[in-house]
C-alpha cells in the first residue's frame, strides 16, 4: 500500500530528471561546438549532479533507487522487495532481496502484498 502511495510521485520525480538530462545533452552538443573538453566535463559534472538528487529524493519517499530508473520498495512479504522500473505505469513485478533486476517475476497475487495495480 505504501508503495503505491508514492508511486505516482516516483514517476513524477524520474520524470523530471529525464528530461532535465535530456535539456543538458542538447546544451553540451551546443557547447562542443566551441570547446569540446569542457563541453563534455561539465555535462558529466551535471548528470552525475542530477541522478544523485534522483537518488536522494527517491530514498527520502521511502524507497530504493536501484541503478537509473529502477526502484524497489518494501513489502509485506519477508525478504521481498516490490520492483518498478522506468516505463511502467504500476507496479508489477518482485524479487527477493539478494536478487536483482534480471530476476524480477510478475506479481501473480496483488491482494498478498496489500496492493491493487491502480495507481487511483
């Protein structure tokens, strides 16, 4: 249920960044145009700057970044993590704690962890 609470907000956030990477992109092509080095540092500067404000803000709703744009999220189940990725609309998908990305499963029994796929 907490998971869902903040999805929309996760999107939202992943969103945002998205694009603000993509804005950086275009100025550093621009800019290499002049001055091909310093171009290219400070958009390196600028991406690490923004997925690590990502990262924080994901982690002050609660949640797990897990790489760029994954995310896990607690739950009920022990062991458990809930798992969304950027794309998607709800969250679909699980792994167990020490697994990661590659070993996702769809959720076969939403009503085990407490959720409806809605994001209403």
């Amino acid at each position: 249920e907490q998971a869902n609470k903040i999805l929309p907000k996760v999107i939202e956030l992943t969103e945002q960044v998205i694009e603000s990477l993509e804005d950086a992109k275009v100025r550093m092509e621009s800019e290499q145009l002049f001055n091909e080095d310093d171009a290219q540092q400070s958009y390196d500067l600028q991406v690490a700057l923004m997925l690590e404000r990502w990262s924080n803000q994901i982690v002050k709703l609660g949640a797990y970044p897990k790489g760029y744009f994954t995310v896990d999220f607690k739950s009920m189940i022990p062991e458990t993590l809930l798992c969304w990725t950027y794309g998607e609309t709800k969250i679909a998908h699980t792994h167990k704690i020490w697994e990661n990305f590659k070993h996702r499963r769809p959720i076969e029994h939403p009503e085990v962890y407490s959720f409806e796929f809605s994001l209403n």
